[in-house]
C-alpha cells in the first residue's frame, strides 16, 4: 500500500471518529433531555401529591426558597405556600385529589416553561357533595444546583362541577372496605415495605 492510499485511509478513519464523536455528542443531550423532562414532571407530581397527603415537607420542595405561587388573588413564597395550601383543603373538603394529565414542557437551559392540566376532584365538608374543578398550571421551573423546581407558578381554573357523593354512603360500597386516602404519613402509600399487613390508614 503506497502513501496516498495510506492518507485516503487515515482520512476516513478520522471523519469516522468525528462522526462517531457527533453522534455521541448527540446522544447525550437527547439523554439530557428526557432527563430534565422526567425530573421535570417528578417535579410537577410531587407537588399534586403533597397537596393530597399534606405533607408540606414534600410539597415544599418542589418550590425554590424565593419561588412563588399564584391562586387567585392568593399569591404566596413557595416554601409557605403548603401551610396555605392545607388551611384551604381543610377548610373546604374532607377528601382532595390532584391529577395531573396533559403536560408539556420547553426546556432552554436551566429554565424550563411547563403547562400542566390539573384535574382537582373535592369531597366537600359536609361530607355528602363534591367538585370538581379543572384547570392548569402554568410553571417557570429552573435548575440550579442540578435540581429542577418551581420558581413560579400561576394557576387557571377552567372547569367547575358540583356532584353528589351519596355513592360513598351506600351499604355496597361500604361492605367493600376500601381503604380511605389519609391527609398524612398514615396513607398507604407511605407504607415501607408494601405489605398487605393493615395499616393505621381508615377504610370507607
């Protein structure tokens, strides 16, 4: 093999490694992506579930210490916003649940803006009613210190019904014995290892 081969081949074998560097290069920020999209959305979730459980230790740390949070007229620092948050679920309803459905996210650098559809089912205080409001959250999330959290959010209401809830009275649904979502750590869901060992969460 004379020189100029030799060349022709030391040329390929370097846009080879090129090539290969570039589809590696961009490998890693497809990886990097849907990594931020996931803590993103754990982000998101793990505020719906300290909302249900009230657990403020949780549900403040989806908020950055200077983060704030907009309900209505109610604007509040993220870290106060769970004592806030409680007070209102307590007053209003026995029971609360926040489901979060459609989600999107833009993601540019370390800010992120997300728009999250909210489904918020309420048994009332009385016990006998419910709602349901729906509606979106709005969020400008941002990373710092690798970690993803809320540094603002607004939120929308764009749905209300009001419904019954005689179902959750009646003897057959009762002799069923589900057990019955706890506003603290006494919630099955908290249960480590997860057994069917019974646990001082209440039945319906």
């Amino acid at each position: 093999m004379n020189i100029e081969d030799r060349l022709v081949q030391l040329e390929q074998k370097v846009r080879d490694l090129m090539q290969r560097s570039e589809d590696l290069e961009q490998r890693e920020r497809k990886l990097q992506y849907l990594m931020d999209r996931t803590e993103i959305l754990d982000c998101v979730a793990r505020h719906a579930r300290g909302c249900d459980r009230f657990d403020s230790e949780l549900l403040a740390s989806a908020y950055h210490d200077d983060g704030v949070d907009e309900h209505g007229f109610a604007i509040n620092p993220g870290p106060k916003y769970p004592e806030w948050a409680n007070v209102q679920h307590s007053r209003g309803s026995l029971q609360n649940m926040h489901n979060i459905t459609t989600h999107t996210c833009e993601i540019d650098g370390d800010v992120a803006h997300a728009e999250s559809y909210v489904i918020g089912l309420f048994l009332n205080a009385d016990g006998k009613t419910t709602r349901l409001l729906a509606g979106r959250y709005a969020d400008r999330l941002e990373r710092r210190n690798g970690k993803w959290r809320i540094a603002l959010r607004r939120s929308t209401v764009d749905v209300a019904l009001a419904g019954d809830a005689a179902f959750l009275s009646l003897p057959y649904f009762l002799e069923m014995g589900f057990v019955k979502g706890m506003r603290d750590k006494r919630d099955v869901s908290y249960q480590r290892p997860l057994t069917l060992d019974e646990t001082p969460a209440d039945r319906w």
